[in-house]
C-alpha cells in the first residue's frame, strides 16, 4: 500500500488542471509548486547543518540570467536555464569552497552567504541600464506570449504541469541524496568533521557536491518563477528577505522530511496572500516580520517543524542511525567484526 499510494497521490495531482479550471486557485497551485522547488533545494544542504543564507542570491542569478540571454540575445530558456545554472554553481563554488577549505562553518558560514545574497542584489541594482534595477525587469513576449520555443504560455494549466514536473524532480533530487553514501559523509561531517576526515570523508569535496547541486537547483526554480511571472525585481527574486523566507518555510514544515518543505510553502504562501487580499499596501513587509518571529519560536519549541513533530522518529529522513555506525564510515576492519558477528 505504501508504494502504491505516492502514485495515486501523483495522478491525482496531474488531473487537477484537467478537471478544475479556476485560475485563481490554479495560480496559487503553481506558485506554491515552485517554491516548494526552491525550498526543497535549500533543505537537500541545510539538512547537514550548512545553513545558507545566500539562496535568494542563487535564485535571483537564475531569474536574471534567463531573462537578459533572452531579451539581449534571444537565447530561447531552454539553453539559457542550463547557462544559469552552472553559472550560479560557479558562483558557489567561489564562495562555498574558500569556506569549506578553511573551515569557516556554523555561524560564519552563515554570513558569508549572507553576504552573497547581499552582493547579488546590489549588482542588479546598480546595473539599472541593464536590468532594470529597482523597477524591476520584464522578459519579452514572443509573439502571443504561447510558446515552448521561449517557455512563455498564458494557461495555468500548462504551467502547473510544469511546475509540478519541476516539484517532482526535486523531490527526487532530495529522496536520491537521502538514500545516497553522500547522506552518511555529511551526517559523519556535521557531527563531527575531524573524525569524518580521519574515517577518509573528503570533507571539502562532500560538502561542495552538496552545495553546488542545491545552488543550481535553486537556479532553476528562480529561471521557473521569472518565466511564469514574466517580471521580476531584486526585492523578490533575491536578497536576504528572499533567504529568510526559504529557511522559515523549511524549518517550519520540517527540514529532515521530505515533504516538509512543501507544507513550509504552502504556508508562507497563504500566509503572504491573506495579507496582501485583508490588509492590502499597509500589510508590506508584514510577511518578513512574521516570517522571523515564527522561525525563533519554532526553532526553540519545535526544532522537527510541523511535519517532522507528526511522525515516529524512523519516518524523518534526517534521523538516520549515527554516522558513526554506519558501514560507510566503518574501517575494514570493524565491516570484518560485523561480519563475523552476523
């Protein structure tokens, strides 16, 4: 029953555009879609206990780079999302592997990508000629705004597709790593990094694989937002608001189960149209101050997050057994004595 129930839950969510044509709630579906993408990819890093605060750079460098390949060069999407991808993993790499090199971790780590996520938002500021700056920025339309050439379609249908396709992937994205020798190496290095690297974890190369495939994944969801919203701006695309909401929603939902950071979505994004629809103009920035209350309280009171406080402790992807007694961090000679005592 436990295998077949994820396919009866995806088939269901395929036919919702097929048998409910409401826009309004459809543009909901799909706003939440994509950023349940984006806070999925934040969550496969800060998982480990590598708390990023520089993911709303990432997003805002796959959002940009999209929309100025197209606009200067009529790149079409479908090269240019893969172009700002490995241009945002550049970009993470730059700053990830310094850090990780010379151990700067924890809070530290924090505020570097801080940093990060600050720098992206001032560049795209002061290029205004460019990209528009604080006014925002707007993709062009080809033809009639319907096109698979240029990833432009005015239905919410096909753009909750879309973005559910996107949802699954990195979900599946997140599933592989948690069942992946990779999980081990940085549970070993969260808990301890010296003892990781005297069991033979390369601690800098496990720890960049996992950044870099969490910054292109927030790419990608950032290139899918541009593309849906045909507008974007540095005060929604990046910057540490941006950053703040993705950690909120997955701390909130349940950063060590999977679905956690969907339900964190779902909530930050009612959350945000309640107070747009009953308070209007006088509610901004309401969003971000509610965001930062409610993170302390949950950090202090329910560290699991909603969904993880709901399940046994087995059911959490990140209550694993201790790194320490896993057979990938085991010498050869303790693999022999389970063995043996097998």
């Amino acid at each position: 029953m436990r295998r077949v129930l994820p396919w009866v839950i995806g088939a269901a969510l395929v036919a919702v555009p097929f048998v409910y044509h409401e826009p309004y709630p459809l543009h909901i579906m799909v706003i939440v879609l994509i950023w349940s993408t984006m806070y999925t990819s934040w969550s496969v890093m800060g998982r480990f206990g590598l708390v990023s605060l520089g993911h709303g750079g990432f997003m805002g460098i796959g959002a940009y780079v999209v929309a100025l390949l197209w606009n200067y060069l009529q790149l079409t999407p479908w090269i240019g999302i893969p172009l700002a991808m490995l241009a945002t993993a550049v970009i993470a790499l730059l700053v990830a592997y310094p850090c990780f090199r010379f151990r700067i971790i924890g809070h530290y780590f924090a505020l570097v990508t801080l940093a990060l996520s600050a720098i992206v938002q001032q560049v795209i500021i002061a290029t205004r000629d460019y990209s528009g700056g604080s006014l925002g920025y707007t993709p062009n339309r080809y033809h009639d705004g319907n096109s698979i050439y240029a990833l432009q379609f005015t239905d919410k249908q096909t753009w909750y597709l879309i973005a559910l396709g996107a949802w699954a992937v990195a979900l599946l994205i997140r599933y592989r790593v948690d069942r992946s020798m990779l999980r081990y190496a940085l549970e070993a290095i969260a808990e301890d990094e010296d003892a990781a690297a005297a069991a033979g974890v390369h601690v800098t190369a496990e720890k960049l694989k996992i950044t870099l495939l969490s910054a292109a994944m927030t790419a990608f969801g950032g290139a899918l937002y541009c593309q849906y919203q045909m507008f974007i701006s540095p005060d929604t695309v990046t910057g540490f608001a941006v950053s703040l909401q993705m950690v909120f929603a997955a701390v909130v939902g349940g950063i060590y189960v999977l679905l956690g950071p969907t339900v964190g979505a779902i909530i930050t994004i009612v959350l945000a149209e309640a107070l747009r629809i009953f308070f209007g103009t006088a509610a901004v920035g309401w969003d971000n101050l509610i965001y930062g209350v409610l993170l302390v309280l949950f950090i202090i009171f329910l560290p699991q997050g909603l969904v993880g406080s709901l399940l046994p402790d087995r059911a959490r992807s990140g209550k694993a057994e201790p790194p320490s007694t896993s057979p990938a961090l085991q010498g050869p000679s303790a693999q022999s004595v389970a063995a043996t005592d097998g």
